[in-house]
C-alpha cells in the first residue's frame, strides 16, 4: 500500500494541436491512432507512462522527472513552447516528435 509507480515517460497531449487536425479535413482522426499506438507500445513493454498537457513546458521542473517525451502532435508550437522543449533536452531529457511536427 506504501509504494508507488512513478512514470519514466510522458505523452504531451496539446487541444490545439488535436483541434487543428480534426479542421483540416485531409488528417481528421488520424493523429490520435498515433498518441494512442505510441501509449500502447509503451504499455506492452511495462513502461508507465503519463499523459501530461502540453501547458507543463512553460515549467521545466513538471518535466525534469521524465527521462523521455513523446509529443506525437507538435504542428502549431510558439515560442514558450520552444523555450520549455529546449530547456528540458539541455538539462538532459529526450524528446520524440511525430511526423507531422512542426
């Protein structure tokens, strides 16, 4: 009952950037097969994972504790977002993107 499971990786779920693809019509849902296969991956190999809104990189700390993130749907990014991507990869994090990051 005392013990805990803390997760390596993290998922950046952004409204945004799932809103943009669900208006330009060419992508409609294909962009959450995509969160959704990387989620399921990571699961199959016992990775705990956690879905974490993309407002946690304006706080570099939020992110400090996951040693790799998955940001599958990065297409509209402004500089705060940059800023806070960039800041955590130089302290040491890894960051994987989607195809259709811009």
């Amino acid at each position: 009952m005392d013990s805990t499971c803390d997760a390596d990786t993290a998922i950046i779920y952004d409204y945004d950037n799932d809103s943009n693809c669900k208006i330009e019509g060419y992508i409609g849902l294909e962009e959450w097969k995509s969160e959704e296969a990387v989620f399921q991956a990571l699961n199959e190999r016992h990775i705990m994972t956690n879905v974490i809104s993309h407002e946690n990189l304006k706080c570099t700390e939020d992110l400090e504790k996951y040693k790799v993130i998955f940001y599958v749907n990065a297409q509209l990014l402004d500089e705060k977002d940059v800023t806070g991507l960039k800041s955590y990869v130089e302290q040491g994090g890894t960051i994987v993107f989607g195809p259709r990051s811009g």
